[in-house]
C-alpha cells in the first residue's frame, strides 16, 4: 500500500454538533455502513436492465476469468477473497470492461459489490506506460474517497506499476506540478483545483470517469455544481460510470446530465418486513416507568440482542447510566461521537461485547446484526411534525429476507400522543401492535 502512495488513514473527525437530536447525515451512514460491513449483500432479486441502444451487446459473466483481465489483476481480485462476481458484477463488469467503451448508470443498494466493479474497472483501464493522470473517481466526502482508495491499492496490489493519488483535503501539492499518477481518487473541490485552477493535470486525457456514491453526492449542491464543472472539461470520448445506492429523479436528473447514452442496471433491495416480527406496545407513564419496563422485559424473556431507540442523546444517555449501574452491558451509540468511536461501538456490539445497544437516529436503518432479537422504541419514531414516521420504523424493525428471522418489537408509549403514534403504524402496516401486560410478560415468549 505504501508503495501506491495511499497508506493514508482516515483522521478522526467530530461529526457537526446537532443539539441533542442525532439525524442520519447520509454521509457518515453511508461510511458507517461500509465499514461495519462483512462481505457482500446478497440478493435474491434480478438484475434490472435499461439501455438506449438496444444494438449495444449486453453479456453477463460467471466468473472473473470470462473477463479476460490483465492476469496480475485477477490475481489481485483472488487475493482479497472473491471467488465469483456479484449479482452486480455479473451484468456491471462486461459493459465497464466492453470496448469500445459504454457509459453506465448502476444502482444498488450498499453492499452488492459497486465499488470493486468499477474500481476493477478503472484499474484494468489504465495504461501504465504514460505516466499522466487516465481515470478519475469522485467520492462526495474525504472518508468515503479513502475507503474507495483502500479497495483500489489492495486490488492492484500485484501491479505495483499503476500509480494512484487521492485528491483531498490535506494533500497539497507545490504549484506547477505536474502530476503523473494515473488514477486520482477524491472529492469534487481538490479535483476542480488540481486539474480546472492549477492544470497539474490534463482533463482532456481522462478515459474514464467514475462518479462514486452519487446520491450523497448531490444531497450538496455545491458538489453537484463542481461535478458537472469537473464533466465539463471531459472528453468526448470518456467513459462515464455512475453510482447510487439509490435512484429517484433527483439521483437520475443528475445522472443525464452526466452520462449521455447509458446502459442503466438496478438491483432492486429486498423489501423490508414486519412478518416475523412480534409487535408490542406497553403502557407507561414517564421515563423511569419506561426504564422499569425493559428491566420487567429482561426478567422475563431470553434475549440475544438488543436495539433501543431514543429520540434524544440526552435519554439515551441518561438510559445507559442506569441500565449500567443495575449490571447490564451497554454500548450507546450517538451523535457526538467520531467516525471512530462510532466503528469501535458497532464491532464490539456486533461482537457481542456488549449485549444491548442504545442509539439515537444516527443509525438511518437498524443494523444488520443477525443475533438481534429484540428492538426496542424507547420512543416512537416522529418525522419532524411529530407524526408517526413510518419508513423510519421499518427500518428499526423490519427485517430483510436474508435476515428473516423472528424478532420482537416493543413501543414503550407514554403519552397520548405516543399512542397516536402506535396507532397509526399500525394503521399503516396493516399488522396488529398488541398491549404488553409487562407484570404479566411471560405471554411475550
Ligand atoms: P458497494 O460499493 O455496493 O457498497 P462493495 O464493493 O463495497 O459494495 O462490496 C461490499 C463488500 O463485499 C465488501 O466487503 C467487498 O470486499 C465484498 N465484495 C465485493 N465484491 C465481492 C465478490 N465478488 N465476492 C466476494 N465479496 C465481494
């Protein structure tokens, strides 16, 4: 890695302070996600495909042979442990592989294996004998630019001949340099300067552009604005690879005005359910009555894990004082902490550490943690005019197919307004919230 020039680390750095009310930065989440994450994201759906020129071959692969790579990159791919392409892949790889070059817009959720598509891509593009920059990637923050770097330096780790830079904050280069990397990896701002203000690189030459995490990218407009200004300087005859976790008409009005006649592939998610999910609610009548009734719940029924939810820092905060002082283990997870502090809380949790967590809204989706058994809304989710937030509670409760297993869900309500709340989730989903007697729990089993 060092020898690529991309040893760098992540600095640790303190997410924007919010009061007391965490709300999911699609950013951090998207990080968070990525490096909490063991392997691949499977799905049992088909692949979606759109393209303009129906006349433009269309194959998918089995195997990364098939691809006819340079041999030290398949070498590469072997070595970090993948054996066959992802759904993704399978139709992705061929068409960022084709030549002449296509265009292509991707979208799947986190997880399926976009990242190590295209930067197989990028890296099987690059043509080491001239020494200028060939293959640009954009990523929206300076984090998620150096998970992607990561990725690259370990898979052209058998091709020390491919040169790569990040373009971020923090780099600086002297003025008048000439840059020889091939492949720059950044975000939008420290490209515009390297390449638009000071020409250390020539924009003309680029071959292939990739557009990383697009609909993070454009939750700011001022990276929009100095991505299509970074497009404008592009050849022609560039190649143009796009990528979202999701696809909805802001996503793709920003992706037509990047890439002219894309193939377009989507992985729909699996749906999230309540199927198997036990739903309560249990009547209380302030905070501390709340606290009384997870210490019934825990008296009562065996729990693998737990998930609590809180609406504030403050409560969760205070929850886990308490919870700790009467003998249970507990990981709070909330907004005043780093991006490594953050990592350090979900390994541990997802080691089994500690056995309950207790969260705010920085989690925008429960996480994947199979040995879950138990989620708990210490308070409703409300949107931001104090109705029920029903996606929101999905995303607590609901599992995916993969992760089917049955689950208990309890809504601890303590006011007239929670129970509006509860009512109308239930309302929503069409699955009954039934009354938690907590003196009398056994009947949760
Ligand atoms: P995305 O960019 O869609 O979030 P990634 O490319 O980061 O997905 O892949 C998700 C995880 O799966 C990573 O840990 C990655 O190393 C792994 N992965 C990607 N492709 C494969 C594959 N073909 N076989 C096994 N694991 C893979």
């Amino acid at each position: 890695v060092a020898g690529l020039g991309l040893g760098k680390k992540p600095e640790s750095q303190k997410p924007e302070a919010d009061d007391t009310h965490d709300t999911a930065n699609p950013a951090e989440a998207s990080l968070l996600m990525k490096i909490i994450r063991q392997g691949l994201v499977e799905s049992k759906l088909d692949i979606e495909i759109q393209r303009k020129d129906p006349n433009s071959p269309l194959y998918s692969v089995k195997t990364f042979e098939a691809l006819h790579l340079k041999p030290n990159l398949l070498k590469g791919v072997y070595d970090m442990g993948f054996n066959a392409p992802s759904k993704i892949q399978e139709t992705a790889l061929p068409t960022l592989l084709a030549d002449p070059p296509q265009n292509m817009i991707a979208q799947s959720q986190s997880g399926t294996g976009k990242t190590a598509a295209f930067v197989l891509a990028m890296l099987s593009r690059v043509d080491p004998t001239k020494n200028y920059p060939q293959v640009l990637c954009l990523s929206p923050t300076y984090e998620l630019a150096i998970q992607t770097g990561e990725v690259a330096a370990r898979m052209a780790k058998f091709c020390p001949e491919i040169k790569m830079k990040y373009a971020i904050r923090g780099e600086e280069l002297p003025k008048g340099t000439k840059i020889n990397s091939h492949i720059l990896i950044g975000t939008p701002g420290k490209m515009l300067d390297w390449g638009v203000k000071f020409g250390m690189f020539d924009l003309n030459k680029i071959k292939v552009f990739v557009l990383d995490e697009a609909d993070v990218m454009i939750d700011r407009q001022g990276h929009q604005d100095q991505c299509i200004r970074i497009h404008k300087c592009l050849p022609q005859t560039c190649q143009m690879m796009f990528f979202s976790a999701t696809y909805d008409s802001a996503v793709m009005g920003f992706a037509e005005a990047i890439v002219p006649n894309p193939i377009i592939i989507r992985l729909l998610r699996e749906e999230e359910s309540l199927d198997n999910i036990k739903q309560y609610y249990v009547k209380c009548k302030n905070a501390e009555d709340k606290y009384r009734a997870i210490c019934n719940i825990y008296g009562v029924i065996t729990v693998g894990q737990a998930i609590i939810f809180c609406h504030t820092r403050k409560t969760a905060s205070w929850l886990s004082e308490k919870m700790s002082r009467d003998g249970h283990s507990v990981a709070v997870l909330s907004g005043e902490l780093t991006v490594d502090q953050r990592i350090a809380v979900l390994d541990r949790f997802r080691g089994g550490v500690e056995k309950v967590l207790i969260t705010t809204n920085v989690l925008s989706r429960g996480i994947d943690v199979e040995q879950v058994t138990l989620v708990v809304n210490f308070d409703m989710p409300m949107d931001i005019n104090k109705k029920a937030d029903c996606e929101t509670y999905l995303h607590r409760i609901g599992r995916t197919g993969r992760f089917g297993k049955a689950g208990i869900a309890i809504n601890l309500v303590d006011s007239p307004q929670a129970m509006e709340i509860c009512l109308d989730i239930e309302a929503h989903f069409g699955k009954k919230i039934n009354l938690l007697d907590i003196e009398d729990a056994e009947e949760i089993e």
